[in-house]
C-alpha cells in the first residue's frame, strides 16, 4: 500500500526529471542545427542578427561568442534550482503525509504543534517523526544521513556568498560519506552516477548525473517513510478512515447500485490504484454493509 501523498511527490520527480532532460534536448539539438556550423569563438556578431526571426530575440541580445558561457550559466542556474525544488517538494510530502495521518488518527499532534517530550525537534523530519510517534531509528540510519546530506547541500546552494561548505555537512562527508556511497551504490539499480558522498568538492555544486541520483535516492527514502507510517497507522484504519469513505462519495448522486459484485470489483479497482492496497473478505462485507 502506498499513499496518495507519495504518489504525488514521486510525480513532481518525474515532472522536474523531465523539465532538465527538455532543457538538455533542446539545448543539444540547437547546438547540431547551429553551433556546429559557426566559429564561436571569434564570431563577434549579436545574436540579433544570427537569429532575427527570433520573436524574442530581443531580450538575449549577447555576442555569439558569449552564448556558450550564458547557456552554462543558465544550466547552472536550473540544475541548482531543481535540486533546491527536489528537497522542498520532500517537506511538502511530510507535511501533506502528516495531515492523511491525523485523519487517519486524530489524537496525533499536527506537525506545528509543540510537543513535551525533550526531543530533537528543530528540523521537519524530527518534528514528522515526533508528532507521528514513530522512532527514527526505524528508519535506516543512512537514509537519515542522506536526508542530511541533501538538506545541508541545498542550504549551501542557497547560501553560496559563504566560501566553503559548513561544519555539519564537511562533518557528515568525512564521518559518513564512504558508508553512504557504498549502501547507495547497492541500492540504486545502476549504482551512483553523480553524487560521491565522500567528496567536499562534489558537495559544491550540482551536474546532470547528481540530479539523477538524488531524484532516484529521495524515492528509495520516501518508499520507505511511507511504509513505516502505512504500518503505524494500520491499513485497516486507512481503510475505514479514507479509502472507503473517498469511494462512497464518488457514488453520491449515482443511481443506487444493484449488482454488489459488480460494485466491489469496481471498488477493488478503485482501492488498487489510488493506494495500492489489496482488500480482503472482510473490507468486501464492509463495503456491502455500506451501500446495503
């Protein structure tokens, strides 16, 4: 079973995987049907005249021999904005997560909420883990390392007027980077293609195989945060909490149903995929029970 919630982030990765893979095609397929033809170096002319078809020409007037450094600039500019958007859109899922939680459960503390307890609870996967009662030690350590890794290497993204990488995240390389790089190298289906944990230059700065491997990475992790919390709240209770309420009000204002099998294949369907959840005898006769 899974939750719609990481259904949604898994397809913002896809989404942001295709916006970096369009940018490189076009990009690519500019430089066969042009730049392969001109002398960049020493062609001096203004891209409006190159290109005066150009509807928007206009506003990228640069020498011809400067395209090549503009286009690394802007490359530069919509990797990092990506990797900054891949870890952001990971808060979103835990908190979105939390929230499918607490309908589920409505005595757990929303994750705003201020908690008793003397736990770490500055950053928002301690506050996730806090507020859902679930120990970060069920989690294998190296995706909380990871997790790390990823937050500190956006923060210094975010921050690049400061000349070298902070404490914490030099403290995670050297500490953990080896243990990293070889749990990842097992786990990913092609192993690491761009990020070597153990490396403080790698940490300064983002290319297209880094991406890919943190967009693959943040999936493994989030698979896994979603089965800790499917398990703590129970697929039963997500059953009677959620998926059954969603599906009857999808049929408010249809036709009363007449063929129960029928409408428990529908059901089953419905069940399998928006949650992945398989249900049993006894969901069946709650869903018979219910339209009864």
């Amino acid at each position: 079973m899974k939750s719609k919630e990481l259904k949604t982030y898994h397809k913002t990765l896809s989404e942001l995987n295709n916006s970096f893979t369009h940018y490189n095609f076009i990009w690519e397929q500019f430089r066969i049907d042009y730049l392969e033809k001109i002398d960049l170096s020493h062609d001096t002319r203004m891209t409006t005249e190159v290109f005066e078809k150009n509807k928007v020409v206009e506003t990228h007037k640069i020498s011809m021999n400067k395209l090549e450094d503009e286009h690394l600039k802007t490359k530069s500019t919509l990797y990092e904005g990506i990797f900054v958007l891949i870890f952001t859109y990971f808060e979103n899922y835990l908190k979105s997560l939390m929230k499918f939680a607490i309908q589920v459960d409505s005595n757990l503390l929303s994750i705003d909420s201020p908690i008793t307890e003397d736990k770490p609870d500055k950053i928002l996967i301690d506050k996730f883990f806090n507020r859902i009662d679930i120990s970060k030690s069920e989690l294998e350590n190296e995706l909380i390392e990871t997790l790390d890794y990823l937050r500190l290497k956006r923060n210094r993204l975010i921050h690049k007027n400061a000349e070298s990488i902070s404490r914490s995240l030099r403290t995670l390389i050297n500490g953990s980077g080896n243990n990293l790089n070889q749990y990842w190298n097992e786990r990913l289906p092609k192993s690491l293609q761009g990020i070597n944990f153990s490396s403080s230059e790698n940490a300064n700065f983002i290319n297209w195989n880094i991406l890919i491997d943190t967009i693959n990475s943040m999936k493994g992790i989030t698979f896994d945060i979603d089965e800790l919390v499917i398990n703590k709240l129970s697929k039963r209770k997500i059953f009677n909490q959620i998926v059954l309420p969603e599906y009857l009000s999808m049929l408010k204002g249809r036709a009363k149903v007449t063929n129960i099998e029928k409408l428990i294949g529908s059901f089953e369907r419905f069940s399998k995929t928006e949650y992945g959840l398989a249900i049993d005898d006894e969901m069946r006769n709650d869903i018979k029970s219910s339209v009864a």
